[in-house]
C-alpha cells in the first residue's frame, strides 16, 4: 500500500510539474552546498497540492492529504528523498530525516464538512485535518524565531545514534517549540541523553495573529440580520517562514491549516496552524447585473453625462432625509463608498487611501442617522464608540512568544471599507492630534517597548491604513474664549471644537447648513413633513413606504460600480492639473487669499475617478474632472466664503431648482463653468506640462 501511493504521488507530481520543479530547486541546493564548508543538516522543498485535482487522480491519496496530513506528508517525503537519492542530485542527503517537505494546500473543496465556523469554534475534539475559513486581522505579533528543524546525537561513540543524521527533530504541524528542542530526548538505542550540535539548528520565521469572523464587523446593519446575537470570538492562527509577509492589519483573508490544542500555563485554547493565506479582493464578476431600477434610472438619463451620477444622490437613502435635502452630502458619500470599494492592486499604492468625508452642520441627529445609513452601504465599516481605540494598542502577546501583540484599532479594522468617527467635536483634543499626524502620513505609528525588542531599543513601527474616514461635527459647538474665535476669523465659526489642520486632511468638507435662512428652512420643512407623514401612518402600512432606490438596489449597484477601473484621460488631467495650478497661485497671491491644500490634486482625481464609476464609465472624462472640480471649489468656497469661478454652495435643494439640477439646464451651467475653467487655466497655468489635447 505504501508504494503504491508512493508511484501515484510520483505520478501525480509528474503530471502538473512540480517533479521538474523540484529537480531544479535540488539542482540550485546542490550548488549551494558546492560553495559551503559545512554541509547543510536539513533542506526543505514546497509541494503545492491541490486537493480537488489529487482526488480526482487518486482518491486514496487525496484522501489521505485531506484527512490524515502528517502521515500524507511522510508519503511525500519519500517520494523527494528516493528522487534525489535515485539520480544523486544533493550528494549531502544520507538520510530521509534531512528532507523536510511542506505540502501548500491553496483551497479545499466547498464543502461544508472542510468550513471552520469561528463561531462556534471551541476546544472540544477536532479532526487535526484541514479546515478552511474567512478571517479578519484583529492583532499580530512582531516577527519572531522558531526552530524549523534541529540535530541531535548520541554520546556515546558506539552507539548507532552517534551517527550524524540519525536523529534529526523537523518541525510538524501544529507543534509545539517543545517538540523540537528539548533537553531530555534519549537515544532508542542506549537510553542516554542526547545532546544537541547548536550549529546545526536552523530557525525560521513565526507571526502570531488573531482573526475575527467577517460576520463580526456587521454591527451597523441598517436593519436586523440573522447574524444578530450571535457570540464571535478571535482566533489564532500561527503563520510561519514565507507566509509571515503581506499580512495587512484588518485585512480579509481565507485561511486553509489545521486546529491544533495550545496549552500554555495551564490555560487550554484552539488555535490553527495555517498551511495557506489568500487575500479576499474586490474582483470583477460577470454574474454581477444592475438592478433593474438603477437600469431604467441609468436609460433614462442617457442624453447627459451629469444627469445619472447626480439622480443616484438625490434618491439616495429617502428614507432618513427627504429628496433634496442634504444632496451635497449624499453625493460625496457615494463617491467614498465608491472608492473604497477598489481594486486591491489599487489599494496597495501609497497614495491610495478612500475619499474621507467630514459633514458639518447643526443639525446632528439627522446628520448621524444619514452617515449611519451610508457605513451600512460598505462592505466592511466599523463604528468607532469611547470604549475602542482608536489607532493600535501594544499588549504582551499570551501564547509564551515573548514578543508583544499589536491590537488593531478601529482605523486598521476598517481596511478596505469605512470607519465612522461620529461627532467629531466631541472627540480629545490630543485624539484629534493623533488623528491628524495618522491622516497625514496615512499609516498608524506603533511604539514597541524596549523589553520586546531583540536590540533592546524602542522601535517604531508603521502599519498602513486603507480606508475612508466619515466624521460629522456641529459648527456651534465652540468651545474656545471669544478671543481665540476672533483671532481664526474664517475657521472658528465653521467648525466648532475642529481645527483646521485636521480638517485640511478630510478629502470633502461638506457644509450641510445653506448660507440663506430659505435654504435651511426648505429642508427642515420637508423632513418635518416627512417625520409627521410617518407618523400618521398605520404600522403595516408604514412597512409599506418604500424608497425611491432601496438600499439593497444600493448595494448592488456599488458592487458593480467597484469592478470598474476607469483609466484616466487626457482632457481629464488637463483640466485637474490646470485647476490646481491655477488655484494655488492665484489664491495666494490675491487680496482674498485663502489657503488652498497642497493634497487637493490628489484628492480630486481620486473624486473624479470615482464619479466616473459612479456614472459606469470606464474612463474618466472631460466630465468626470469638471464635476469633480466643481464639487471641491464649493467645499472650499463653503469654508471661505470666496470662489475664484462663481460657485455658490447649495447644501440642498429648492422645489424650484431639482429640475434644472437633474435635466439639460445643469448641462448649460456645466458647460458655463467649463468655459470659466479654462479662461482660469490659460491666465494662471499656461506653462502645463500637458497641455490642452486638439478637439
């Protein structure tokens, strides 16, 4: 039996290429052996197996790498030792003990027998098989040593264990350090005490983590879900050699290892030893369809390139505020689920955070209902509250490593999707401060103690956030004397308790409260005639009152607005780079100068590629920039009360104006603005270096 599994993983090896594989990693080991003075005790290969295809091919053995992986893998350790021994390709192999061989399971059949449910995941008896599951990174350790493998010998000069390969401790599954490097192994021959040569023990890399189920992060459902109630619990999982690198703090990953029982100091816990790590990305699907009320809605208005993106705004969320009010707000707040929605690729480039969107205005209950609203459109938000911190915390790590475990914070856990800071002038004044440093550099700086460094030293160490910062804040709620709010005469009555450094790091700023006393007494009246019609409603028929797109529609349509990559174009950067060159210079040079952030080009390609997707684009526009533009002028006119084209801010809508801003007339004023646009850039920026592109 033995060696017809050892002819079929032959076989078997042979058939997708990894046999030739491993004669070349022998070949390149032998080279490296050529060169050393000490030959090398252990030399460890990668198999990668994919169980699906093996079972296919042979079912015994695929069943034994599904169920039984220890002994699979002494199958697959004879198979590389006969190899090399067979054509000589690694002279200093003497014994099967010096191959060690790490079988890489990439995923498991979907089945539900072979899902780990981190729910209910206790310490009762576990198949030590494999398993697989989705987990979120809540903490990690530093990297930090294992002994991979280790030799021992015989004292005694006689004895058969004397020889120098015949006890060789490799690291297994699961394991613990004690199973590997112990004082008191004896020989099966003599019963002395073997003694280890310490030159010959090889170390490798080792991370701890803990991971959270996904269904955990679902705690601002807008409506009650089946996952309500439910206990969730963190897990470890014990990374080691090549799987240690890439592992991102709030990250989605699907783990393929095996439950192992830990104990240590008495305490009893499950943990897994992970075989394989696959980051979850944003992908684009074919199934994905749009719904058919975004389709009709998307027909329907066709014949503008303004009219689809700005119609999404204004029948987004009805059921918190009416249609027109808060349009501004409501526009950005799709514009940052769009982005955070990205391509993973996307993600990882260092100026790829989401688009952070803070809402000021008076009216704070509904302003925290409407983003509440929007953190349920994400695909991973967490509610920052007093009893989280915020960016990481440093706790000793429980499981005898000797290292410290990083906690993430409720920024890193929001990796991928959005973190809600509620009220943020209700926040500390030296919280505020961090929070602006970690949104200037985009990463969280973690201090580690002396005491769990290897150097001694205080070390610093950056994890990257990538998500979107929503907050909300009441510009009368200023706490500072008179004097001061005198002194910081265009900030103080804008913001409340926010500086305005730190609210230079916000991608949008969006004033809900209109400059005319019409504007806000309009939206007031239409929430106060949407709360009484509610309120004389029956209960069944109040179940009955739809939205004008409901939220699942919503989610849809996002996920498929995510899949796009819209490229950018070069009418596009023209009018981007022209704005931004122009505002700068003029701004700071004119009588009403006000600052102008040098983040701002950044920001508004980051704003128009997501209008871009927001209109199902596949490239960004002349549009796509022009809307872009226009969005961030009115922000910053709103916070300065000057705009060097003419904006007006219009928080809401008037009865009067819905029409013009959804129908042809928005397109004559966008073509106006167009017009004002380049007289700006070829005063102010004629020396682009991308100049205008011929019609």
């Amino acid at each position: 039996m033995q060696t017809s599994l050892e002819e079929s993983a032959v076989e078997y090896l042979d058939r997708t290429g990894a046999l030739q594989k491993l004669l070349q990693d022998c070949r390149a080991r032998a080279e490296i052996e050529s060169t050393q003075d000490k030959p090398s005790a252990v030399f460890r290969f990668i198999l990668t197996v994919d169980p699906v295809d093996l079972v296919n091919f042979d079912s015994t053995l695929g069943n034994l790498v599904l169920h039984y992986p220890l002994d699979a893998g002494r199958i697959f350790q004879d198979v590389v030792y006969f190899s090399i021994k067979a054509l000589d390709l690694i002279p200093q192999v003497e014994s099967r003990n010096q191959i060690l061989v790490h079988l890489s399971i990439p995923t498991l059949p979907s089945l539900p027998s072979y899902s780990l449910n981190l729910t209910d995941l206790s310490c009762q008896a576990v198949q030590q098989r494999y398993f697989q599951f989705e987990g979120i990174v809540s903490s990690m350790t530093n990297v930090i040593q294992y002994t991979q493998s280790a030799r021992y010998q015989c004292p005694e000069s006689g004895c058969v264990g004397s020889e120098p390969y015949t006890y060789i401790r490799l690291h297994t599954a699961g394991a613990s350090e004690s199973r590997t490097i112990r004082p008191d192994f004896q020989c099966h021959y003599c019963g002395n005490t073997l003694e280890e040569d310490i030159s010959c023990r090889i170390l490798a890399d080792k991370r701890v983590v803990k991971m959270l189920d996904p269904a955990a992060m679902s705690g601002l459902s807008w409506s009650p879900d089946d996952t309500a109630g439910r206990r969730h619990q963190a897990v470890t999982v014990f990374l080691r050699e090549e799987l240690v690198q890439g592992i991102q703090m709030g990250g989605c990953y699907t783990v393929v290892g095996i439950p192992t029982i830990d104990r240590y100091r008495g305490d009893i816990t499950m943990s897994i030893e992970a075989n394989s790590v696959v980051k979850q990305a944003v992908q684009p699907s074919s199934t994905l369809v749009l719904p058919d009320s975004v389709a009709r809605l998307y027909q329907d208005r066709l014949g503008s390139p303004y009219s689809f993106a700005a119609s999404l705004a204004f029948a987004f969320a009805s059921s918190v505020s009416p249609p027109g009010t808060y349009h501004k707000l409501k526009m950005s707040m799709l514009l940052s689920l769009v982005s955070t929605h990205s391509n993973d690729k996307v993600k990882e480039e260092k100026d790829s955070g989401g688009l952070h969107v803070m809402a000021v205005g008076s009216d704070t209950l509904v302003l925290s209902r409407l983003l509440t609203y929007c953190a349920a459109m994400s695909t991973q938000c967490v509610h920052h509250t007093a009893d989280k911190h915020l960016f990481a915390k440093v706790t000793k790590d429980t499981h005898g490593t000797g290292t410290c475990s990083i906690d993430a914070g409720s920024l890193l856990l929001s990796h991928g999707g959005c973190c809600f800071l509620g009220d943020l002038g209700q926040v500390k004044r030296d919280v505020q401060s961090s929070l602006q440093g970690v949104m200037e550099k985009e990463a969280v700086t973690v201090q580690i103690p002396k005491k769990y460094g290897d150097s001694g030293v205080l070390q610093s160490l950056e994890l990257p956030i990538r998500c979107s910062i929503w907050a909300y804040t009441d510009p009368n709620s200023c706490k500072k004397p008179a004097a001061a709010a005198a002194a910081d005469l265009f900030l103080q009555q804008e913001l409340g308790n926010i500086s305005k450094t730190l609210a230079d790091c916000f991608s949008l700023v969006c004033y809900t409260d209109s400059t005319s006393e019409a504007g806000d007494m309009y939206a007031e009246s239409l929430l106060v005639e949407d709360i009484l019609n509610c309120a004389t409603l029956e209960e069944e028929d109040l179940e009955n009152v739809g939205e004008l797109l409901s939220a699942k529609d919503i989610k849809q349509f996002l996920q498929v607005a995510c899949c796009l990559q819209p490229q950018l174009t070069p009418t596009a950067e023209y009018l981007i780079q022209g704005y931004f060159v122009s505002s700068r210079r003029l701004r700071s040079n004119s009588i009403q100068s006000c600052p102008f952030p040098p983040t701002a080009l950044r920001t508004i390609t980051a704003v128009a590629g997501a209008h871009a997707k927001l209109s199902l684009r596949t490239y960004v526009a002349e549009e796509d920039a022009l809307m872009s533009i226009y969005l961030f002028e009115e922000s910053v006119t709103s916070r300065y009360g000057y705009s060097i084209l003419g904006v007006q801010p219009t928080p809401h809508f008037r009865h009067g104006n819905i029409a013009q801003y959804l129908g042809k007339e928005n397109d004559t004023q966008m073509e106006h603005f167009h017009l004002q646009l380049l007289r700006l850039i070829s005063s102010h920026a004629q020396d682009l270096t991308i100049k205008q592109p011929e019609e």
